[in-house]
C-alpha cells in the first residue's frame, strides 16, 4: 500500500474548454457512511476530434464536506477511462479501481486500485508492479507443444498447437514434427482487469488477464489467468490460482 500526495480544495478545478469529466461513480470510499462523489476528469487537445484523453485525474467530493479532493495518475493518457467503485480489502468500505485502455496495438491497459479511506489515498494495485512481478518464458517444443513456464510462481503449462492449421505449423516444425529452429514467444502485460467476486461475500478479487503470444504479437497463442486477492498489506495470487486458457485454431489457417 503507497500512501500518496494530493491536493483538498474548495471545488474542482474550473474548465478551460477542453477539460471534462471522462468517468463518474458514486459511493462511500470514505468510511463515514455518506456516498461521496468520484470522477475520471481529463483534456483533450483543442481541435481534434480523437478519443484520446491525457492529464486524467481522480477527483473525490466528499459527500459529508463538499471538499474537493484531487490524485494526480502515474499514467494519466489513453482511451475510454472508466471506474469501479467496490470493497477490495474487507473492510465495508468502497474502494475505486480505474482502467484506463493503452490505445497501443498490444492492447494493454493502465490499472489501478486505490483506498480513500478517512481522506487518505492509498495505492493498493499498480499495473505497472504487476507486469514487473510476474515474469514468464514462452518455449515451443517438438510435437507441436508450447511450454510457457510462469517463473514467479514456479507452475509449467504445456500447451498443444497441434490443430492451429497446415499453413502455421509448416513454419515452424518439420514434417516429423521437430523444429526448425528454436522459437521463443513471450506473454504480454496486463491485458484486462476485472473486478469478480469470486466468494460472494462482497469482498472483490482481481481477474487479471495476459494474452499469450508466439512468433509475434498477433500470433496469440492463450491467455493466462490470474486471480489475485487482498491479503492486508498487496493484493496476491489466491493459493497459486493462475491457469492458461488456450485459444482455438486460427480460422485463417
């Protein structure tokens, strides 16, 4: 958990023309029992018509005072910024998640989870800690396997790509099924974050989802699955809950 700075205010920041609210959520992230106000508020160059939005900023009124509380974003740039208000630690009080999508031909996304508690932002889930904490290797095998081996956790899927069509798979192996050459492939960031309730008990999980990929990035392989839960001090993995999922065959093949 990062204790961050911010900015308490009499009320928000006045519009300059191109700056507007880009997500809205109402709900108790303070504790005291009274639904506060929470925003996604971002620019958007003049002139232009993209969908791109930068400077997005988290913005909480607090429901009992009227203060304006402001948290600048780590990255505060992208597309379709959206929240989530929901108890992710336990303890009966909303807590925000906000994604924000990349843009990038990846398909990655920026999340974070954050605590407001007492008027006191926290940063619970950081996407950028994620990506950097769960490492993996993508290995293509004789036989038409793939092995992805998730390194922090110590797990080893094997994969079969035996159906991914003729066309694919005489780029690869030989006809007796040996390699050509080594191939590594590698799994993406963050992909997609949701918030389930896995246990029905009103306390959230994280369902974070990397895709799997093979010679380049369009060759998506799987996606592997992780379920991540708070555990009082940062969210982890829920008793080595992380699977792969594998794709069908590509219809082009």
């Amino acid at each position: 958990m990062y204790h961050l700075p911010y900015n308490r205010r009499q009320s928000p920041e006045p519009a300059n023309g191109n700056t507007y609210i880009s997500a809205f959520a109402q709900g108790d992230v303070n504790g005291d029992g009274v639904p506060d106000l929470v925003y996604l508020v971002g620019q958007k160059p003049y002139g232009t018509e993209s969908p791109y939005i930068d400077h997005i900023t988290l913005i909480i009124q607090d429901g009992r005072t009227n203060l304006f509380y402001s948290v600048p974003l780590k990255s505060n740039g992208g597309y379709d910024p959206q929240l989530f208000l929901g108890d992710f630690t336990g303890d009966r009080v909303d807590d925000i998640l906000i994604s924000i999508n990349s843009g990038g031909s990846g398909g990655f996304g920026f999340y974070y989870v954050y605590s407001f508690l007492n008027n006191q932002p926290a940063l619970l889930f950081d996407y950028e800690v994620f990506n950097d904490t769960y490492q993996y290797s993508v290995t293509y095998l004789p036989n038409y396997r793939v092995k992805i081996v998730s390194e922090t956790l110590d797990k080893v899927f094997i994969i079969d790509i035996s159906t991914r069509g003729e066309a694919y798979l005489s780029e690869i192996y030989n006809p007796n099924g040996t390699l050509k050459q080594p191939i590594e492939g590698w799994v993406s960031v963050l992909n997609v974050l949701y918030p389930i309730d896995f246990q029905g008990d009103g306390i959230y999980e994280l369902y974070a989802i990397q895709p799997i990929a093979g010679q380049y990035s369009a060759d998506q392989l799987g996606l592997v699955q992780t379920t991540l839960s708070w555990n009082h001090q940062q969210f982890d993995v829920v008793n080595d809950n992380q699977y792969v999922a594998v794709l069908g065959a590509d219809p082009s093949a």
